[in-house]
C-alpha cells in the first residue's frame, strides 16, 4: 500500500459505503506522477496508432491535440496493465467492493485546454449492462484538475437509491448517456467537488452520480486515467452490451464523430 494513503482501508470502506466515493489526496508521490505521465506519453506515441477507432477518441476529429479519450489502454501496454493490476489501486477496488475485482477497463479522459466538453452526469452503471451493480471506478489526476479546468463533482449518498436514474442519449463523444432529470433541489444539496493536484485519487460506486463541467482554461488541459473493476459477484448481460455497443458505434460514424 502507498505511503501517501492517508486513512486506514477500513475507515476508507466507511466512508465509501456511506458517500459512494472515496477521495485520496496524493495517492502517489511526484515522482511517480512524474514517472506516470513519462509513461503516457511514451503511450500516445507508440500505442495510440494501434488502437480502434472505438477505443481514441477526438474532441475535433482528425486534430491530434483534442486527444480526449481512450479506453482499453491495458490491452496495449505493460506499463498500464501494471499500473491497473498494482496492489494500490486493485486493493482499493477490492476494499471497496467487498470482493475480488476483475480489471475490465483502463481509460482515459482529457479536456483538452479551451474546447474540453462537459462530463454530463451519469452512472456508470447504466452503461454497464450488469447484475448486481458490483464495480468501482478509480480516477487518477495526472496534473491540477478545478472548477476552471473541469474537476469531478460527486452527489453524495447517490449510490444508496434504488435503481438508476433516467438516461438518454447525450451529444458528448465519450458519455453517449446523461441523466435526463438531474438537478433536483436533493443533487444541488448533496453535489461535492473534488480539485486537486496531480495525484489525487477518487474511487466512486458504479451508481455514483458524477460530472464535470467544461474546461474554460485556455491554457491548462484536464488529463486523468480511469480504472474500472467488476466484482466477481457482476454478471455481464453480454448480448445487451455487445448490441449497444455496435449501434453506438454505428450512430458516431454516422455521424462522423470517429
Ligand atoms: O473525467 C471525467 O470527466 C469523467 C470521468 C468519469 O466519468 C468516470 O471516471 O467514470
């Protein structure tokens, strides 16, 4: 375990199962963001070119610098699949689903500076296609994320509802759902933000809500790695996920966003 975990796992898993979330301030030291980030961008270079064009995303298609998102990064690279196996961040997502995890997912999420898109709120569940709704999403900061930038806004104790809240379709590449409801007087009351430096740490429940606003920054961009875990006990409705998947892609072509 990190020397720069603050709390004790056990008073981390109290916390999750009454919030839905967990925030670490320096999960790792500069050094090892340092060492991340170097990774990163050895990553872009080399494994980028490799991928799907399901897997990249561009805020501007075709414009290399609106690099926005990816997923499946630990199907790629060693150095990511590691990360993603560590005992760190896998102990967290075990702690906090009370079981054995499964890596499935190792994403990327970027504002670029000046044309980063709002994160609209969302479950993460909702996308998941799954029973019981057993998995957790770490978010790693790789540099300053705050309200300027778009940080990670959590609704406190949203986990706890039965259920999900209504989707529908959003217009933003990468979150192809938001939810459709959102801003009753009880999410404006419980919604917290999360800024923090590179290296700060949020693990939220797959039926968190979240978002995050734009990034207005003409300079800075707003670049984090996401780490998705199953639990042992969630089980895959494959056929609803694969179908999904396909029109989704489907639709973004169509729509010459990828
Ligand atoms: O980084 C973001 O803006 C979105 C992150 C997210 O939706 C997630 O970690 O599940």
């Amino acid at each position: 375990m990190s020397a720069a975990m603050q709390d004790p796992l056990s008073s981390l898993k109290s916390d999750f199962d009454r919030d839905g979330f967990i925030a670490i301030k320096s999960l790792f030291d500069a050094a090892k963001m340092a060492e991340i980030n170097r990774e990163f961008d050895r990553y872009v270079e080399t494994c980028v070119p490799k991928m799907t064009d399901t897997e990249v995303f561009y805020e501007e298609k075709g414009a290399k610098g609106t690099l926005k998102q990816m997923q499946n990064m630990q199907l790629y690279d060693d150095y990511f699949r590691e990360l993603m196996e560590t005992d760190t961040i896998r102990e967290l997502a075990e702690t906090m689903l009370g079981e054995t995890a499964r890596a499935v997912n190792l994403e990327y999420f970027n504002k670029p500076a000046g044309v980063g898109k709002p994160t609209p709120p969302h479950q993460d569940g909702y996308y998941f296609h799954f029973n019981p709704p057993a998995a957790v999403t770490g978010w790693l900061a790789l540099e300053r994320a705050d309200p300027e930038n778009g940080c990670i806004h959590y609704v406190r104790a949203s986990h706890k509802v039965d259920g999900y809240r209504p989707h529908g379709r959003s217009e933003i590449l990468g979150f192809s759902q938001g939810i459709t409801d959102f801003g009753t007087p009880d999410d404006k009351a419980n919604t917290i933000a999360f800024p923090g430096d590179a290296g700060t740490f949020l693990m939220h429940h797959s039926k968190t809500i979240h978002w995050a606003g734009p990034n207005t920054s003409p300079t800075r961009a707003r670049r984090a790695l996401g780490f998705v875990y199953f639990g042992a006990s969630a089980k895959v409705d494959q056929q609803a996920r694969d179908a999904y998947q396909a029109k989704l892609a489907a639709d973004l072509r169509a729509a010459g966003k990828i």
